[in-house]
C-alpha cells in the first residue's frame, strides 16, 4: 500500500522501466528551493498519515489521498492575505476549482472561490529541519491535523500547539503541475436595444466581474461578480441613458485583471416615433427645432436632399443620436429637404 512506510527508499520507475514513480516525480522534480512560493503549485502531505489533501467537485470538505492523487484536485497555490502580524498569513487555494480551505468553526472546509477573512487565512509555521510546517489558523489559534488508519483518514482542527506528525505537512512541488494563468483584461463588445445591452468576450479567466457607469471613465459600480460565463446581459437599464461598461478576469486564485476597454451602450425604444418640427428664431438666424421623447435618445436623425427615391443619399445629422431635441440653420437655397428619425 502507498501509506505503508516499509523502509524501503522507493523505486523512481514504474514496472515498465521509464514511466517515473510517485517516488520519481518527487525527485525529478525538486529544484532547491527550500522556501514556500506563492501563485506556485503543490501538492500538501500529511507526515503521520502519509495522506495529501484535495479537494473534489462532490465533496464541501478537504478528502484525504495517497501519493498516487497528483492531479488538480491535490494541487494548491498559496496567495498571501492582507493579515501581516504577527505572521504573514496566506490562503491556501485548490487548483481545482479556486475554493479556499477554512477553519469553519473547527472543522476545515472549503470556502467559495474569492473568500476573505480570518477563517480562511493561514500561518505557516515552520519549517523544522525537515521541512515540515504547522498549517495554524490563527484566528481561532488551531492548527489542521489528519488522523485515522490507513485507508480510513479524516482531517481535523486541533488546538495550539500541538506538535506532533498528525500536524507536520509538507509542500511538495507537483511532476505535472497546474498552469495558473494570469488572467488578462478581456476583449469585451457590445449591442444593445430596448433597456438593455449585452456584452460579449473570450474566456481567458475562471471568473469575471462586470461595472457599469452613466459617466465614461467611471466611477463604476460591481454589477455582475465572479460569473463563469462570458456574456452578461443587463436588463436593467433605462432608454435615453448612455451607459459605460467595463469587465475583469479572475484568475483561480482570484487575482483580477485591469479593466477592459471601456464599452458604450445607447439602449433607446424601438416604438415608432413621431419628431416635433418648429421653425424657431435663436436671436440672428432663422432655423428648425426637432425634438423628440427622450426614451429614443440614441436614434439617428438623418437628411436626405435628392428626394425621398434617392435612398442611398440618407446622412447622418451629426450628434443627433446623443439628443433628443436639435436645433439646425434654415436654408432658403434649398428647395426641398427630407429628415427621418431612424433606430441606431
């Protein structure tokens, strides 16, 4: 059995000879380092048991494994929190899924990705000569322990201090480790319509914040958080009002990218409507005043000169779609002059 220390030093190959070992990875794969790294992989193994600790889509709680778990469901990536004293404290994170182990009254779980606080910060104490540590929760002055024989293990809490090897973990580098891919500003787009607007990007992260602004450059408000898919659609929005929108990436420790390039939406009523028109003197000049409800904000109003055949003489009014009432010069030079108020 894998747990079973027997006395002997191991075997760094397989049966066939070139297929590398528990064992073997372990040694190909040490390079020194004799310190934690954070945003690195590893694997966490008990020395008493002879157990790791992963984590499993099914399960709410840490499982126990033998050396034989080396996949992302037994790696963690260490991410320092913002608790510095009297120890700098860190969040031990699955690769799996992004879900942080907790000190839940006692009994370590697994929080949701991106949860903050003391529950879910750890010391780590150590190491000893060998390279042990104590995985302490210092809020609640316990540290983490496995206990039970072989295969039947279970993970614990156990009050300061208890040194003994139920509580020595070691942090082993994995052969095969997880890529923790910083996750960059997505390259979001946008279209919208009747109070609404919906936003698309590609999936370069594991999760994504969506902000939204009616001032460009912000300040933005959170209005969509650590959402898995890679569109949101906002119903919530009001025509005649220019909304500015921006998206983040999270990575799966829940490190979060910079904004991406800030997005635009005009959501407008897509009723039929009808344009008030006015010949209205400013005070030296004569001209026409159109107005029109300011729900259709957004809607383009547009000239045409050749007649209402020439179809492909329709132009744009220049900032007519940022309005809903615009004032234009009078011209007596010319005979005829069709507009239409036309959805963006």
């Amino acid at each position: 059995n894998p747990w079973v220390d027997n006395g002997f030093t191991g075997s760094v190959f397989m049966s066939d000879g070139q297929t590398l070992s528990p064992y073997g990875e372990l040694y190909a794969t040490w390079d020194g380092k004799t310190y934690l790294q954070t945003n690195t992989p590893y694997l966490i193994h008990n020395l008493g048991t002879s157990f790791r600790l992963t984590a499993t889509n099914s399960n709410a709680t840490p499982r126990p494994a033998t050396i034989y778990a080396r996949d992302a469901s037994a790696q963690w990536a260490l991410l320092a929190s913002p608790t510095t004293s009297p120890h700098q404290t860190y969040y031990i994170i699955s690769l799996l899924d992004g879900r942080r182990l907790r000190n839940n009254s006692g009994i370590p779980d697994l929080a949701p990705f991106g949860t903050a606080g003391p529950t879910v910060e750890w010391w780590f104490n150590g190491p000893d000569s060998k390279g042990y540590y104590y995985l302490d929760n210092i809020s609640a002055s316990q540290s983490i322990r496995a206990a039970g024989a072989a295969p039947a293990i279970s993970f614990s809490m156990i009050g300061d201090p208890a040194p003994s090897a139920a509580t020595q973990w070691r942090l082993i580098k994995p052969y095969a480790p997880v890529v923790i891919a910083t996750a960059a500003p997505p390259a979001a787009s946008i279209t919208y319509s009747n109070r609404s607007a919906w936003l698309n990007w590609p999936g370069n992260g594991a999760f994504y914040n969506v902000y939204r602004s009616t001032t460009s450059g912000g300040d933005y408000t959170k209005i969509a958080s650590l959402i898995t898919n890679t569109t949101f659609f906002d119903v919530t929005l009001q025509n005649g009002t220019t909304y500015y929108y921006v998206v983040t990436a999270l990575d799966i420790l829940g490190e979060e990218s910079g904004y991406s390039t800030e997005l635009v939406a005009h959501p407008a009523s897509i009723l039929p409507q009808t344009v008030g028109i006015n010949l209205v003197n400013n005070g030296s000049q004569t001209g026409v005043q159109f107005n029109w409800a300011s729900d259709h904000t957004g809607w383009r109003l547009v000239m045409n000169t050749n007649g209402l055949a020439a179809s492909n003489a329709w132009q744009t009014v220049m900032n007519s779609a940022a309005t809903n009432q615009l004032w234009l010069p009078f011209d007596p030079n010319q005979s005829s002059v069709f507009f239409q108020l036309v959805y963006p």
